[in-house]
C-alpha cells in the first residue's frame, strides 16, 4: 500500500495510531490489571492474584504495577515490530481519499513509543514506564 498525503496527514496519522493503541490496547491493558491486582475484579482469576499481591509489601507491589506497564508495552513494541518486519499486512490511516501506510511513513515503528515525543509520553495516561 503506498502513502499518498502532505507531511502535515502524515504526521496526523501516526498520531492518531499512536493516541488509539496508547488509548485502547496499552492502558485498557494496565487498568484492566491495575483492577485485577486491587481486588476490583471478582472473578476466580482476578481473585487469586488479589491474594497474592495483597501480601506483597509496598515495594514489591510497585514492582509489579510496574511490570504489568512493561509487558503491556513490550506486547505493542513486538507488534509494530512485527508489522514493519511483513509485507503481508500493513498499518494504514485512511481519509479522504489520504492514505499513510504507517511502515513507509516511520523510520521505525516500534520506536514511535518511545522518547519524550513518543506515543507513551504523549498519549499513554497508565504506568510510569517511558524508555
């Protein structure tokens, strides 16, 4: 799929990518086990795991939030990584009648994360992890 669009689309588009999977895959992700690790969900899982780190001491609870931001953010980093590493599908943002193929327009995807101008510092609302 080829970009076709200004710098000005592109730049919206990878924000507006950037603004969704920090919004609904990564802290989604790190609420969902903030939730769990509270005591907030009441299933057999979220239970046992309530159990467990309630006995925890203080740090070693922020250990683990902490760990639950990591993995929530290595998970997105191997996905871009593993779109940018395919031909077989692409990332694109499409409108009227602009198309940005998120690949061609990155100089690399998984890096858009990262940084002080990255999608986490810019967009992420969960965790502390910004590397």
């Amino acid at each position: 799929m080829k970009s076709l669009g200004s710098q000005e689309f592109f730049d919206k588009a990878k924000d507006d990518v950037g603004r969704f999977l920090m919004e609904e895959a990564r802290d989604s992700a790190i609420r969902d086990w903030y939730k769990i690790l509270e005591g907030k969900m009441h299933d057999a899982r979220g239970e046992a795991a309530r159990q467990v780190f309630s006995s925890l001491d203080e740090s070693a609870r922020a250990v683990i939030k902490e760990l639950v931001a990591r993995v929530a953010t290595t998970t997105l980093h191997h996905l871009l990584w593993g779109l940018e590493q395919t031909d077989d599908l692409a990332l694109a943002f499409e409108t009227a009648g602009n198309v940005a193929n998120l690949k061609e327009i990155s100089d690399g995807l998984p890096g858009e994360l990262y940084g002080a101008k990255g999608w986490i510092a810019r967009f992420g609302k969960e965790g502390t992890f910004v590397d």
